[in-house]
C-alpha cells in the first residue's frame, strides 16, 4: 500500500513493507526528487560501485513521511550549526533533520577505511566547552535542531572542556539538549576524582560508531554518574570484609581472550561497581556499597596495548 507521500516514487526495483502494507524501504533505479524543509534531496539511483552500500536507499515511517535518504551526490544540508556536505540524511516524523553523515561508504575487501577517510575532511565546530576541527563520521541532533552527539572519524581526537576537566576525546560525545555535556569517550586514561577516589576512565574497546553511548556519563548539573575503568578497586567493609574487584578475562574476537573493564555507577550515597558488558554478558554480577560504610582503594590497573599475533620474530609492528 503506497501512501500520499510515496505514491510518486519511479523506478522502484525492490522494497519491503509493513504488516500492514505501507512501503517500508525500497531501491529505486530511476531520478526522483524528494521534496524536504532542507530542500529537494535526489535518492540514490545510480550504478553504486564498489564503494557505496547497496542498501535501500529510501525508507518511510507508516505514515509514509521519509525517515532516511541515501543520497545521489554528496549534498550541501543546512543545519542550525552551519552546512554539511552528507551521503546520508535521516529524520523524524516531523521533517526535522534526525542526523547527517557527510559519508555513506562500504568498507569491504574493495574499499578500505584509509580510503574511505582520504574522502573526509576535516569541519571546524564551536562549542561553550571547545573549539577543534576535525574529521567526523556524523552528527545527530534533537528534534528542535539542537546537536545531540557529534561522532568522530576512527583515530580523530579532540580536547574539550567536561565536567571533568579538559580531556582529550576520541569517538564522540552526547549533549543534552541545554548544550551541556552528557557523555565522552576519554582518548587515554583519564584520572577523576569520584565519591570514592581517584580512578582511570577509559575503555579501550568502546563502539566506535556511535557517540550516544559513552562511557563517562554525567547529569544535568554535571555531577559523574558512571565511568568506566580497567583500575582494580579493592573494597574493605566496616565489618572487616575485604573485596577486590578487577578486569576479567573473556573469549575475544580477534584474541583468544580480551580484557573486560568495569563500570560504576554512582548515585547519592552509593556505587554500584560490575561488568562493563553486563548487557552482552550475562553472567555479569554487579555489587552496591553504601559508600560512608566503606573505605575503596584504588590502585592503576594494566593499561598496556595488548598484541594480537603470538610470533614476533619477524614483525616490526610493537615495536
């Protein structure tokens, strides 16, 4: 079942649809003009190549309002922080820009990430908490037009002020919709003074693409909620009970093991410390300590860069 705003679609080579009929997604193979508040948008229609994804290249909400388009040509779209260059464009049902991707490459066998990043180049942004330029994978904003996260290109960093303090940055950061800071992804560990003492962000093998999910979170007001961390956190009860909470080891992908970090996460008087991966593994156990009723000491865990081969013999790689 087309609807009002899909009816007009030519050229369409396959598609998918809801349970209830209304067009889902399609690929199309002929020009159209998708008319958007940001201007009229030409969907992908062309021969793709070896470096574009071979997706569909327009897909709906139910109410056939356009949710993504993947783009002809690289397009200039206004937004209220200045004009990108995107690949990719998605919304909210409302029309409102829901985030933009100056690039929309597949990485395979074909076309590497190093070739896909020779393409990116590098936007100046202005902040209360910084100014940098850099090269980014995307930026997501709030319905209002607000910026929501700003993702970073694989290996960009950037140093801005947080709650904090000033920190180097990799991967991204979150706002919250008054501009102020939600979450970083730290570039290196970074000391922080926490209700139970100094302790080591990081995570070494954060998701890299995507900056809504980092691993220092803070509140509106700014106050630490949670970080993440490969420190070793002993913690002594009053009662004398004496507990000592560490990385832990599990199958890796391209390890045979890989080390998993622990999270904390605090609230008024307490903080619960356990698995990082608690949600992908499920035999996680997180702890709460009332934190007036323990004394935590902190010592510096492994931060070491672990190598992935076992013969070094002929490999100048580590070195």
């Amino acid at each position: 079942m087309l609807t009002v705003e899909t009816s007009g679609l030519k050229g369409i080579t396959s598609f998918t649809t809801y349970d209830s009929g209304e067009l889902k997604d399609c690929k199309l193979e002929e020009y159209n003009l998708i008319h958007t508040r940001y201007g009229d948008l030409v969907p992908q229609y062309g021969d793709p190549g070896f470096r574009r994804k071979q997706l569909a290249v327009l897909s709906f909400y139910k109410s056939g309002k356009v949710k993504n388009i993947s783009l002809e040509q690289q397009t200039e779209i206004s937004t209220p922080i200045g004009t990108f260059p995107a690949e990719l464009v998605t919304f909210f049902e409302d029309g409102s820009i829901n985030s933009l991707f100056p690039l929309n490459g597949q990485i395979s066998g074909f076309w590497s990430e190093e070739e896909e990043g020779e393409l990116a180049q590098k936007f100046h942004f202005s902040f209360p908490f910084g100014e940098f330029y850099a090269k980014i994978i995307g930026l997501r904003f709030y319905p209002d037009g607000k910026v929501r996260s700003l993702i970073l290109w694989p290996n960009e960093r950037i140093i801005i002020d947080t709650p904090a303090g000033k920190m180097p940055v990799r991967i991204g950061f979150k706002l919250f919709e008054d501009g102020s800071i939600e979450s970083v992804e730290p570039a290196e560990p970074f000391p922080i003074e926490t209700p139970i003492g100094s302790i080591n962000a990081y995570d070494a093998d954060a998701l890299g693409i995507d900056a809504d999910k980092n691993s220092m979170c803070f509140d509106e007001r700014g106050k630490l909620i949670s970080l993440t961390t490969f420190d070793i956190i002993t913690v002594r009860k009053k009662t004398g009970e004496k507990e000592i909470i560490f990385p832990t080891l599990r199958p890796g992908l391209t390890t045979e093991f890989e080390k998993v970090p622990i999270k904390l996460i605090f609230d008024d008087d307490t903080v619960s410390i356990g698995d990082a991966r608690a949600n992908d593994y499920n035999d996680a156990k997180t702890a709460n300590y009332k934190i007036a009723e323990c004394a935590f000491l902190i010592m510096r865990g492994d931060y070491m860069e672990t190598k992935s081969c076992d013969d070094c013999s002929s490999c100048q790689g580590c070195i």
